[in-house]
C-alpha cells in the first residue's frame, strides 16, 4: 500500500502547486458610444481605444469622435464614469475642450488627476474636484519644455504614464545631437512634477543611452515611483530592429539611465518593448510577435534585483494559452501588485487575459475575458481593473459595416475575486497554496 502512495507522490504534482482559481468573471455592462452621444454624429469615433482608472472612476477616450457643428473635425472625447460595487458603469461627465484634435489619443490617470493627450501637442491636465473633472493645465512643447541641450522634441506625444506627482510623456519624433550628428526620430522621455501649488513644472527631458533613428522610442512609458521604464520597440540594437526597453532612475533629484532590457532569446524584428508596465521591483515588457509558433505576441517579466542590485534580470517568457496568428498578444497591459491583465485585441482574438504571480516570480494565466462579439471588435485593446472589477476598450464594436464601427467599453465582474481584494486566487484569499 504504501509503495502504490509512494507512485502516486512520485507521478502527480503537490496539490498545493496547483492553484484553484475561483475567479470567474462575468460580463456586466457595455456602453456603446452611440449610448453617450444621441443625436450627436458617431462617424467611427473609437470608443475604448484608451481607458484608465482614477480609483473608482473610469476615464474612457474616443478619440476621433467628432462635435456637431464641426463634421470631419476628430476632435475627440473622453468620457467619465463612476465605478459601482458590483462592476456596471454609471455616466458622470463628456470632456471636452472647445478646441482641440484627436483629444484622448493618450490617457493617463491616477488619484483626483488625469492627462489627456491630443494627435500631437498639447497634453491637458484635469482635477477631479468633488464630483467633476476640471481643466487644471495644458503642457504644450513651447513653452512648457524648455531647451534640452543636444534633445528636441517636437510633437508626437505617443505614450503617457501618470502616478502619483509625476507624469512621463513619450516623444517618439524628438531629434537627439551627438557630437555634430543629428540623429531624426530618436525619441526622448518627458518628465513633469506637480508641486505643492498643484502646478505641473517640467523636470528632465530624457535620451536614449546610444540613440537610433526611428527606434520608436517613447511610444511606450511606465512609471513606478523613482523608476522611468521606456520602450523603443523598432530599436536595431545594432543588429536587427528586434527592440530594446530603457529602465532610468531618480537619485539625489537627478534622472539617469542605469539599465536596458532586450530580448534574452535575441528574436529578431519582433517589436520587444511596444508596451511596458512597472509595478514596484517588477517590469513587464510586451512584444508584438515574440512566440514564433503562432506569430503572436507573449511578455517578459523582469525583476529589479534578480541577479544582483538593480541587475533587472529576467525572469521569464510568458505566453497566453490560445495563441492567434497576428493576435497583437500584450497590445494592451496593466499590471498592479501580483496581477497582470493583458491584452489580445488582434486578428479577431477579442480575448483579454489575467496572469497571477508566484510565488517563485512566474506568472501563471488565471482566467481569459472572451467577448461574445462575433465580429473583430479590437476588444482588449485597452484594460485596466480594480479588485474584482475589470474593464476593456473595443474600439471598432460592433463592427458590422464600415459605418458601424463607433467603439464601446465592456465591464466585467468577479465577486470571488473582488471579495478577496482582487486576489484572483479567489477561493484561498491568502493565496495559501500558491505559496507552497
């Protein structure tokens, strides 16, 4: 008896190793943008291309949204909404300046503070006070950027990232000067702090350590703290345009670069860096077409102090379990302590998956949010969540002509994981048996 036991250890994995996700979700609400609007003109205007969460407020961009009075315009809206307890959504506010274009083509929000950005130049800055967003501030290149010596930027805001005090604005068209060599489309990382009179002041503007033409640098920027991350998804690294992520830090006031993250397995010409996410001591790095078995997209996960001080090693390659050819696998990430929801808005996917980190630092897919939409929709092209409440853009719903594609946001629920504080292990909310 104790030899057939003996068999049984040998063959089968501790049950402890096994997680029990309980964290089903389920779909709760959709607004479409034509819901918003009434009588107003749609003409395709991208709900869900961008959304973030201001704690329990939901920001949600159409950028190409077009006024009334204004046809052919894009002049783009961002829409509010407040977050109930049990996921659905409940319109607040239609932002919108008088003037503008392509308003919401970048989002960024955290606390009471938002920016939103534009096609190209300026980015405007918005409070909630009480019950409402207010206009704060609009950061413009002149004069809000002053002259970096051998760095200008020049419009081509393509990537925000907003905690706390600091705001980093990526600049993927920004021209470096090494030596007398102007190096065109470099790239360059700006940085903004708020100060006690709640006004955003410029702080550093920032280059690649070994800039490149064209690398795409800035089109992806994460902050965490005194930590900068920025992806440069097209840069040839000297050999391929396989790309490469720039991790900065701030010490004694002053930004510098201290690290630069490639792919470990060198994959040429696979986009590495097109979207980064920084929570604390881990960063995630997407890449477009890394998982060269379906052509699809997978992530890496690096650690700030994985062989040795700031050393950033990595911790691994990790891929979603129903691979699409072209799936745009990490189009959109959001990670937040031990959670990470990821993005698969390609090729028809419409998938968006959650992954839980071990204990031992891998990240293990928990659960897949799958629309029910039968068309491509580009569902999961932007995420983001909070506790158990989760929420994805799908810029082209429902996509059933080329006039019907107007966009909407879908709300999901988990009471399992939302009871246990977004835990997505939610039938031990201590995650004891992922711990063991």
């Amino acid at each position: 008896m104790s030899r057939h036991c003996f068999i049984l250890a040998a063959i089968l994995p501790a049950v402890s190793a096994i997680p029990a996700w309980a964290n089903t979700f389920v779909e709760v609400d959709r607004v479409e943008l034509t819901e918003l609007l009434g009588a107003e003109p749609v003409n395709n205007g991208l709900l869900g291309q961008s959304l973030a969460l201001a704690g329990e407020t939901l920001l949600v961009a159409a950028p190409v949204k077009e006024d009334p009075d204004d046809s052919s315009s894009q002049d783009g809206s961002v829409f509010s909404f407040a977050v109930q307890s049990d996921g659905t959504l409940q319109f607040e506010q239609h932002i919108r300046p008088a003037i503008r274009f392509q308003f919401g083509s970048t989002l960024a929000a955290d606390g009471s503070w938002v920016a939103i950005g534009e096609g190209s130049d300026p980015v405007h800055i918005y409070q909630r006070i009480g019950s409402a967003w207010s206009p704060a501030q609009v950061l413009r290149i002149n004069p809000d950027i002053p002259a970096t010596p051998g760095i200008e930027v020049r419009s081509n805001f393509a990537d925000l990232a907003l905690q706390g005090d600091l705001l980093a604005i990526g600049s993927t068209n920004a021209n470096v000067t090494v030596g007398e060599t102007v190096i065109n489309n470099a790239g360059a990382a700006v940085l903004f702090r708020r100060g006690a009179n709640s006004v955003w002041s410029h702080e550093a503007t920032l280059a690649s350590p070994t800039p490149v033409g064209s690398s795409n640098f800035g089109g992806a920027v994460a902050l965490s703290e005194n930590t900068l991350l920025v992806g440069a998804s097209t840069d040839n690294d000297g050999i391929d345009n396989r790309g490469r992520v720039f991790v900065y830090q701030r010490s004694a006031g002053q930004w510098a670069w201290v690290r630069t993250l490639v792919i470990p397995n060198g994959d040429p010409g696979a986009d590495f860096g097109w979207t980064v996410a920084l929570d604390g001591d881990v960063a995630i790095v997407g890449c477009r077409t890394c998982d060269v078995t379906a052509n699809a997209g997978s992530f890496f996960a690096f650690e700030r102090n994985l062989g040795g001080s700031n050393n950033w090693g990595v911790r691994g390659e990790f891929v979603g379990s129903q691979p699409v050819g072209i799936d745009l696998f990490t189009g959109s990430l959001r990670l937040r302590g031990n959670s990470l929801m990821v993005g698969s808005h390609g090729n028809g996917a419409n998938r968006v998956y959650f992954f839980q980190r071990m204990i031992n630092g891998d990240w293990q897919e928990a659960t897949i949010l799958q629309s029910a939409d039968p068309n491509n929709t580009r569902f999961g092209i932007s995420v983001d969540f909070i506790g158990g409440r989760a929420f994805a853009g799908a810029e082209l719903f429902p996509n059933t002509s080329g006039s019907e594609r107007w966009g909407a946001v879908h709300a999901w629920f988990s009471p399992a994981v939302e009871s246990c504080g977004g835990n997505l292990d939610g039938i031990f909310c201590d995650g004891y048996e992922l711990f063991e």
